[in-house]
C-alpha cells in the first residue's frame, strides 16, 4: 500500500517539476500529438488507399492500432523510469542513488521519471479504440470489456518486459543497445497492423518472441467477432497472459543482473 | 567482534580498451581496483580515508553501503553482509556523495525531506523531531521551501545531509564532502560532523582529498594506494613519518646582511625576513636557535608547521602512487 503511495507521490513530484518550465511542457505535448497524430493519418492513407488489409475492414485496423497506442504510451508516460530514464541514472551514477534506499530497485526506478506529455499520444489511441469499435459495430459485452481490459494491462506488461531487455544490456555495457529497439519501437510499428498481414518469420517473431500478437491481436480480433486464426474464445482470455510472463521473466534476469552493476567512477 | 569488520576484500573491473586500428574487436584489460583490504572499525568512530584518486577509495565505499558486490573477501557491517541484504542494511547508513544529489532538483527541500519520508517509512513524529533537530543544527531553518536548483554548493551539501541523516543511520559515509566549498562553509560542516558524532555515536567514514578535513575530524586515518592499505592509525603517526624538513622564519632589528648557517640548512631571503629550512635531525632546533641568536638581535620569529597537503604529497611519492 505504502509502495503505491510513495509511485502517486514520486509522480506528483515529478510532474510539479515539469511544470517549473511551463512553456517546455505544453509545446512538448504538443508535438507529441502532432507525432502520434501522424501515425494515425499513416493507418487512414493505407486504408484510403487499399480498402481493407486482408480480411480487415477499416474498423478493425482502427482497433488495432487504437489498443497499440494506448497500451505502448501508457506504459511510456508511467513506466518513463524504465522506457526512457534507465540508461541516464546508469550512466550519470544516479542508480547508486537508488540502492542506497531501503525499497525494491525497479519501484525506485519507475518512481524516477513520468511522462505526462504521452497524454495527447493515449488521447490518439483512445479515439482510435472509439471509432474503430463503432466502425466496426462491436456490441459490448462483460466478457469483452474484461479481454479488452486485459489485453491492455498484459500490453503494458509486455512493453515494459521488453524494454528491461534493454535496461539489462545497459546494465552490462552502459550504453543502450539500438537492437533492442527493433523489438520495442519496431514491435510497436509493425503491431499496430494486425500480425497475419506478415510473413511466416515475422509472424513468429511476433508471437513468440515479443508476443503482441498474443497479448493484442488475439483478444481484439475474438472482441471483433473475427477470431485470428478462427481460435476459440478461451484463448482471448489467456493468449494475453504471455505479456505477464515475459515480464515476470525480465524482472528476474533484471534482478540477476544488477548484481554485475559496477557503477561510474566517483 | 568490530561493528565494521573487512577481510581481504577484492574487487576487479574489466576495462575495454579502445579499438586499435586494424583490429577487430577491443582488448579487455583487467584492473584491480582492490587487491585484498582488510580493517575493522568500531562503532562511534570517526575514520578518514585518503589516497590518490583512482586508489580504491570510492570502490570500499559502494561495497560496504552494498552497490557494488566484491569479487572475494568477507565484510560484515554490525552483522549485515551490504550486498546480500540490501534492503536491511541500507536502512541503518546514510551516504553523502560530494559530486551527486540524492535529493530532487526542481522541488523544494521540504518536498524533498517529506518523500524521503515515505521511501524509509519514518513515523510523523519521529520525522518531526529529527527534522526540527537537524534544520537547526545545519541551520537550513529559511532554505526549507527553496528549491535544490536555487541554492549555493554549501547550502546544497548542508541540505544533502540532512536528507541523509533524516533516518538517523548508525553509519555514514561521505565521499569528499567538503569538494568545492568556502572556508566557512567547510568549517561549519566539520563542526556539524563532530556534534552528529558525538551527539548521537554515528559512526562516519569520511574520504577526502582534503587534509585540513582530515586534521580536523579523524583521529585515525586510512591510506590507500594501488588498491592496497599501506597505513592505518593515527594522523600524526603518519605525519611524523614524512615530516623531515621544517621552516623558520626570522627578522632581525637591526636587519643583518650575512647569515652563514650550515650546508644543511638552507637559506633565502624575502623582503626583510630570513627563511631557513632544516631538517631536525641533522640541525637540531636548539643549535639553530643559539646559531640565529649569534647572528644578531631577532625582533620576530615565527615556527612554521609543514604545509599538510605538501607532506602527503611528499608520501604518496615515496610510496610510488
């Protein structure tokens, strides 16, 4: 209880600290909507210009690309301490900070930076969600609500599992390693699309080793009423939970690799 | 058995070399950054360690507060291994590095305190009275609602340590605490430091380049070099060691124009006073003194005691660092 109190109050800090430099904030939020509403006009110009994308009717496309906005700039503005600060406390020495105090290492860590900018790029992904459910007439229902609900949680897990790679490859080399964004930002690109539109290798990629296919694609298109791979419903509700795992995996390598920290010089 | 106990601790970093041209892949070079420290320390007191930078000072400290793991060795901190049960053992240490905040830039020091607050769950009242206590002492009373950003680098290190000291740690480590600040600034530490000390028994391990802290605070000082300890005890153990040339200086009135001294004395002059630099044991003070006498009438002469900082200079020479 106390550990979510002291996350609400890091956060409340940290954005009275943004907020010294006002006129920083808003043009940066500004342009983040600027960025995010350019992806959106990319969906909309490929689906003015092909209709539809293999079985995927506009709605759909929407769908998928409203919950892969939501999902990645959620876990960005709240997990800012591990998707962007990481490789700055590990190089500027501020991680000794961190293990000098008597909380879990990673709280400390996603208590360290928030990216309240990231609003205006959820925002984008939010109205994506509602026009591609109207567009696509999906009729709610609890059990939809839940998967959707769940696949963005477990698409939150997952981004933020995938981005502890990254911080465990700062961990050993100081510097951040480009590779890891193929899975992370590429992840984000090529996921926005439904994951069949790939080819075999890509498909793999996505499904078992950044699993978004899992986590996303799967619940969407069952919500949709056009299951992937025409997949029975229970898979809609576990199919997601890979993201957990991948997460759950990543904190422990995370963990195991922080005893190789070595620090910078004084 | 001591409150800190060290044992052959050992601690390598492995350093990648530039490219060389032509090759393709880096060379790794193995530095040891300590090779085998052993010391203990008892509670309440007060342990300055110095050598040159590079030495291993700074390594010591990020094992025993639980960093960094050792490669071997034994350390026990009243009981705790640091790195086994960080948690546990960070509750009862405080650090204060001299060149990195651990408090928040943008918000005031209140804030600041009051987060802490939370992250080592202080009871209000205890928090309290330990800021009250503390505010007075570092005199930070009228800073409280300022910014970290907007105040001096003196102010800033006394707000640094009352951000440390608010969980009352048994221990506390500064890493060259006094880097970059005025005299006062740095005397008011020092006394801050003795009264922390003798107030509530904190036990403090202090590095630093700067010998007047050291003079000041440690009766006991460690030296370190090549990741090797090559003295522990008393200051002024270590001092007399290397101690071999004193300076006089002397006024006569009338002024005299010749001074003939021994060969190993030496002798300059400048403006109307007499500089004699002698060693002791070969020129011992009596006989110089009844020599300067000989010379003439002395309206003034003054002792002067080594310079501190040319004396460890003077060591770190002959221990080759």
């Amino acid at each position: 209880m106390n550990t979510i109190r002291l996350y609400l109050r890091s956060m409340g800090m940290l954005i009275r600290c943004q907020l010294e430099y006002p006129v920083s904030f808003f043009m940066q939020t500004l342009a983040q909507l600027v960025m995010e509403g350019g992806e959106m006009m990319a969906v909309i110009l490929v689906i003015d210009r092909f209709g539809h994308l293999g079985q995927w009717e506009p709605g759909n496309l929407f769908f998928f690309f409203g919950t892969m906005s939501v999902c990645f700039y959620l876990t960005e503005m709240f997990g800012r301490g591990v998707t962007g600060n990481f490789p700055y406390l590990v190089r500027s020495g501020q991680l000794d900070t961190l293990l000098l105090r008597p909380r879990g290492l990673l709280t400390q860590v996603l208590c360290s930076a928030v990216d309240p900018r990231r609003i205006t790029c959820v925002a984008v992904g939010v109205t994506a969600l509602v026009l591609g459910s109207r567009m696509s007439s999906i009729a709610w229902t609890f059990p939809k609500a839940l998967a959707m609900a769940e696949s963005i949680l477990m698409g939150c897990a997952l981004i933020l599992g995938l981005f502890l790679i990254e911080a465990v490859f700062v961990i050993f080399s100081v510097k951040s390693v480009e590779l890891v964004n193929a899975l992370t930002y590429g992840g984000r690109s090529a996921c926005e699309y439904p994951v069949d539109i790939y080819p075999r290798p890509l498909r793999i990629l996505f499904s078992i080793v950044a699993p978004f296919a899992m986590v996303m694609h799967v619940p969407c298109s069952w919500i949709m009423d056009r299951p992937l791979y025409g997949w029975p419903a229970w898979t809609a509700f576990v199919c997601p939970l890979s993201g957990a795992l991948v997460l759950g995996i990543m904190v422990l390598v995370f963990y195991r690799a922080i005893r190789h920290y070595r620090s910078t010089g004084s | 058995m001591s409150y800190i106990e060290v044992r052959d601790l050992r601690k390598t970093f492995t350093v990648r070399k530039k490219r060389e041209k032509g090759s393709l892949f880096r060379e790794r070079e193995t530095v040891e950054a300590l090779k085998g420290i052993s010391f203990s320390v008892e509670q309440g007191e007060l342990l300055g360690y110095i050598g040159p930078n590079g030495a291993g000072k700074s390594t010591t400290v990020k094992i025993l507060s639980g960093i960094l793991t050792p490669d071997s060795g034994t350390v026990s901190v009243n009981g705790r291994v640091p790195w086994e049960n960080r948690k546990e053992h960070v509750r009862h240490i405080g650090v204060v590095f001299g060149q990195r905040s651990q408090l928040w830039w943008d918000v005031p020091l209140l804030d600041s305190y009051s987060l802490l607050k939370d992250i080592y769950r202080l009871p209000e009242a205890d928090y309290t009275s330990r800021l009250k206590e503390l505010t007075e002492a570092l005199e930070l009373g009228g800073l409280l609602r300022t910014p970290l950003r907007l105040l001096s680098l003196g102010q800033r290190m006394r707000a640094e340590l009352c951000g440390s000291l608010l969980h009352r740690p048994e221990l506390l480590f500064l890493d060259e605490p006094t880097i970059g600040l005025d005299a006062v600034s740095k005397l008011a530490l020092r006394d801050f430091l003795l009264w922390e000390n003798r107030e509530h028994g904190t036990t403090i391990l202090l590095t630093t380049h700067d010998m007047e802290d050291i003079a000041a605070l440690c009766p006991r000082v460690m030296v370190l070099g090549h990741g090797q300890k090559l003295f522990d005890g008393d200051l002024q153990d270590l001092l007399r060691r290397f101690d071999t040339t004193r300076t006089v200086t002397v006024r006569y009135e009338p002024d005299i124009s010749a001074l003939s001294l021994p060969e190993s004395a030496a002798v300059s002059r400048s403006g109307s006073d007499w500089i004699i630099s002698y060693a002791p044991d070969q020129l011992p003070t009596a006989q110089l003194i009844s020599l300067l006498q000989d010379a003439g009438s002395i309206r003034e002469m003054t002792l002067q005691p080594e310079n501190i900082d040319h004396l460890i200079a003077a060591m770190y020479r002959e221990m080759d660092l």
